[in-house]
C-alpha cells in the first residue's frame, strides 16, 4: 500500500523521515523503522515472505532487527508455489 504525503506525514506523527524506495516507489517512513515494521506497514505479512534489502537477502529473524538507511531498496517478494 502506498500512503499520498499527507498520509505519510500522519504515520511519521511530526517525527523525523527518511525516504526509502519500497517496491520501486518511494516512501517517507520514521527514522529507526524496521523492517519488522515495514512489512506491517505494506501489509506484506506472509508466512513464505523474502524480504531484499539492497540486493541482499534477509533472514526473517534479523526483520525485528534491521534497520534500512536512507535511500534503501526494500523489495518484498513473494514466491508463488505449486504445480
């Protein structure tokens, strides 16, 4: 989901941003959110979920943990499986 600016500018509640490019758009999030956090954010929550932070894989044990600079590429991918 992406937030108009004024949207932004509610969820960041008068606190300091940093914009990073989510999926190929840009996206003004609070200093200090995580991954963890980004992911609810987009509503990107699936149990099968990869998460690539410029380029390199994350572990889901490190989303809590892990914070994207300013400027960042977060991309979520989610693999589809069957036959």
């Amino acid at each position: 989901m992406r937030y108009p600016p004024a949207a932004a500018a509610w969820y960041a509640n008068g606190m300091e941003t940093i914009e990073l490019v989510v999926d190929g758009f840009a996206d003004q999030v609070p200093v200090g959110t995580s991954l963890a956090q980004l992911i609810e954010r987009h509503r990107a929550q699936h149990k099968d979920l990869v998460v690539e932070l410029d380029g390199r894989f994350v572990y889901p044990g490190e989303y809590a943990t892990t914070f994207p600079p300013p400027g960042a590429r977060v991309e979520f991918i989610h693999p589809a499986f069957g036959g």
